[in-house]
C-alpha cells in the first residue's frame, strides 16, 4: 500500500529520495532557473510565448532528468501540489548549499 502525504514537510524528503542523481537534481535546477527567467521576461514585454516557456522549461528539464537519468516516474504525476513546491523548495536549498548539485 503506497503512502499518502498529509503535509508538505511529511513530502519533502520523499520527493529528495526521488531525487538522488545528481544529473536529475542538475536538470530541475536549471529548467527551474529558466522558469524564473521566463517569467521576467514575459512580466517585462508581456509576450505570451515567453509565459509559454514557463511550464515547457520547468517540466521539460525535470521528466527528462526523471526519464533518462533518475529512471522514475516524476512524483507530480500522484502529488502535483507538493512536487511543484517542493521543486521551489529544493531550488532554494540548493542555492543554500542544503542540496548538492
């Protein structure tokens, strides 16, 4: 019987232990990086292609990272909710030195 998560702090470290190659943790960093860059740049010039770039980037890096190099099925796919803060919350803790890349 598979785990249900009653709180995001309960989802963290399930969502890190699925998060253990370095490649895979390396590609979230950057699609989410892009996100944030996307973003500015769709807020600057209100262009929609650039708000379209949000979500292509951010998923796009992370299921190949999960696909190819993790070889396991993203978590958003059951927790989308606690997987998308939980990518904000790693990229923070990366930038902290909490999470290695």
């Amino acid at each position: 019987m598979e785990k249900k998560y009653q709180s995001l702090k309960e989802f963290y470290p399930f969502y890190l232990s699925e998060h253990s190659n370095l490649t895979c943790r390396r590609l979230h960093f950057l699609g989410t990086t892009l996100v944030f860059i996307f973003l500015g740049f769709f807020l600057y010039t209100l262009n929609f292609w650039y708000f379209l770039m949000i979500p292509i980037s951010g998923y796009g890096f992370a299921w190949i990272g999960h696909f190819f190099f993790e070889k396991n099925k993203p978590a958003t796919f059951q927790y989308p909710l606690y997987s998308f803060c939980s990518d904000f919350i790693m990229y923070w803790d990366i930038l902290n030195g909490k999470v290695k890349i």
